[in-house]
C-alpha cells in the first residue's frame, strides 16, 4: 500500500499538499478565476 509519505518523497512535496490533492482540495479555487492547481 502507498502511503502519503511514500508520495512526498517521489512528488518532492509537503505531505499538507499531497493530502489536499488527494482530497480535492486543489479543484475548489479559493478566488474567481484563481484555481490553485498542481502545475505538470
């Protein structure tokens, strides 16, 4: 099983953004017109 430090540590990232992705948080822009959203 992935655990969300195996992904932190492959991605580079906080384990904070990797549970707001995984969440859906980044799919809620937080402004009109100012989605916050991983970048590839």
């Amino acid at each position: 099983m992935v655990t969300i430090r195996d992904v932190t540590k492959h991605a580079g990232v906080s384990p904070a953004t990797v549970s707001r992705v995984v969440n859906g948080w980044w799919a809620t822009p937080t402004k009109p017109g100012n989605a916050s959203r991983p970048q590839s």
